[in-house]
C-alpha cells in the first residue's frame, strides 16, 4: 500500500543518550534514553509524532476543527492544540475534570491547560461520567462543526489509533539509524520501556522494533488501568497495523502495571521522592503522571535484579508541561 502522508511537525532526530549518576539504581544494566520528551518546544512528548500523520489525514481531508480529548492536564490535547493552530486549524478539546459545572476561568491556567488555552483552543470540560462516552461526546461536537459549515476531524484519546501509533514505528526506524552510525554502542537493546496511558506508543514501539531489529523485549508501564485493559487496546492496534499498513513482524506486548502508583495521575510521596531523588542525580526530569512511574518501574526491575549486565532503552516521552503544573504536589518531596 502507498505509505501514508505525514507532516514534519516533530524534531527528529530525537537524541539518544546515557545518562549519568544513575549507576547505583541499576542493577548492572546499561542505560541509554531516548529523548522523545525534545520533539518540539511547546509540542515537545510523544504525542507529536502521531500527529504527524493524524494530522496529515487531517489536512488531507480538508478538516477545519480537530477534536480530541483526554485530562485537564492531558499532554496530547496541548499538542494538538498547538500543531492545529500551526497549521491553521481550530482545536475543540474535550478536558475530564471531577469539576466540569465549574468555568474554566476557575482553574489556574498553568502547565498543558495555559498552553492550549494560549493557542485559543475551544477548550469544554467534562466530567469523568461524561469522558466515558467521550467518543459520543466528540461525535457531537463533530456534528456542531459540520452544522456550522466546517470539516470536523475527530483524534481519540492519546491518538491512539493504528495511523497514530505509525509515529512510534517510525521512531524505532529512526532509533535503528542512530544504532548504525554506532550511537549508545551500536546494538540491539535487550529491552525498551516506556509509559502507557492511552496504547498507541506501545503499539507502535513493538511493531517498530521487531520490525526493524531496534530491540529482543518491550514493556510498557501502565500508568491508569491494568494490563489486562491495556492488552485489549494495544492487541488490536497491532493487529490493525499489521492488516493495514503491511507490517509482519511484532515483539510480543507486555503490560506491566506494577508502577502505576495510587491512581492516574496520582503520584505516592515515594514515588515523589524518586522522582525528586533522579533528577538530582541525572538531571531526568521525569513527570508524575506518565514518565516517572515508567521509569520508576524500570528501576524496581533493576532493583529485583532484572536487567544485570542488559542493555537498556527508557523511552522519554515527555510530559514537561504537566510536571510544572505539579509542583504544589513535590512540596514535600523537594525538602
Ligand atoms: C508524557 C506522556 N508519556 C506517555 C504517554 C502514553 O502514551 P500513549 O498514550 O501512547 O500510551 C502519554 C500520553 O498518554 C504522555 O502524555
């Protein structure tokens, strides 16, 4: 089939790199990280580079108004806000929040939600009852588009759908070229993990991988749900790429929800404190709702001696604005 159209909307190469000061929570691995959290500026994480081809499709179909949807603080929305507004499209977003009676003037503009509301996104808040038909809730606003006169393009949640997840296949093909010019030692990864929240990076990650011979093992590091809910979302997505886009090879998809702490987006003070205790030691600044769980999760695998004498890919997909939303919740952990 013609491979699918796709916008240059991240900036890619992403570097591949070995962090320092790490050593003693490593358990003899080598780590390397995969610098996916500087796509962009404002667009920076892993959501962009499914965008690329979602909104490619977009544009192709002549869209005005991309909708999508996710959390108050979702870092796919801001993306998409962002990228839609670059390329002159309008954005609705549909926000969860337990306080959707409540104006959007009454929430701080900060982090992901002051971003997408610079960009002048049409930004409507819904509650948890509500995002659970939040394909409905987007069919509508669609509906709204198109009685207005515009071209609506619906994004599901985290872009994740099979063009989505063709972002993380191609992010491996581009790893695999940073392995053949001999970055992070030239070789294979024995294993790459990554965090989890909506199943299109992971998806992509281990169709790309096997595909082009980046990594033996994948793991992704469930931060909401369990795995069992993820196996049913990324299973198909493999699938789907498999019949419609002609890959044939897949690493097999491993769901480990053993990092996800308290609740979506919901970091324990330990947790916070790991996080906290990484960047000193690193300068990793992970987020706590998507990569520091993962990580944390990778390095309890080390802990329990896991990884001893692997070589170790961490997928850093981003999440920066939502981390500088937190900072009230690191009070403690911060000293
Ligand atoms: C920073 C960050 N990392 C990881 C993820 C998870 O990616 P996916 O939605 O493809 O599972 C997301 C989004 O959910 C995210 O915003």
């Amino acid at each position: 089939m013609k491979a699918p159209s796709r916008l240059r909307l991240a900036h890619t190469p992403t570097p591949l790199l070995e962090p320092r000061g790490l050593d003693r929570w490593l358990g003899g691995a080598r780590l390397f990280v995969k610098h996916d959290d500087m796509t962009g500026g404002a667009t920076a994480g892993n959501k962009v580079r499914k965008l690329e081809y979602l909104l490619a499709d977009a544009v192709a179909r002549k869209a005005t108004t991309v909708i999508t949807c996710g959390g108050l603080q979702s870092n796919h929305a801001r993306a998409t806000a962002i990228c839609a507004r670059q390329l002159g499209l309008n954005s609705v977003l549909l926000l969860r929040t337990k306080d959707s009676e409540q104006p959007l003037s009454s929430f701080a503009p900060v982090g992901n939600l002051l971003l997408g509301r610079l960009v002048g996104a049409d930004i409507r808040l819904i509650s948890p009852e509500q995002y659970r038909s939040r394909n409905e809730a987007m069919a509508e606003v669609a509906r709204e588009v198109t009685a207005q006169g515009g071209v609506p393009y619906v994004i599901p949640e985290g872009g994740s759908n099979a063009l989505g997840s063709l972002g993380y296949v191609r992010a491996m093909k581009e790893i695999q070229r940073q392995l053949e010019v001999g970055l992070a030692g030239g070789e294979p990864f024995d294993l790459v993990v990554h965090a989890c929240g909506s199943g299109g990076t992971a998806a992509g990650v281990v169709v790309g991988a096997a595909t082009y011979g980046v990594a033996r093992a994948a793991r992704a590091m469930a931060v909401c749900d369990n795995s069992e809910y993820f196996l049913n979302v990324v299973g198909p997505l493999v699938a789907e790429l498999k019949t419609v886009f002609g890959f044939d090879q897949t690493l097999p998809v491993v769901i480990d929800d053993s990092a996800k702490g308290p609740a979506y987006a919901v970091a324990s003070p330990e947790q916070q404190e790991r996080i906290v205790a990484v960047a000193r030691a690193s300068s990793l600044l992970l987020d706590p709702v998507y990569t520091g769980k993962a990580f944390l999760g990778l390095l309890d695998m080390a802990g329990r001696g896991e990884l001893a004498g692997k070589r170790v890919l961490f997928l850093h997909t981003g999440g920066l604005p939502g981390l500088l939303a937190d900072g009230p919740v690191f009070a403690s952990a911060l000293g």
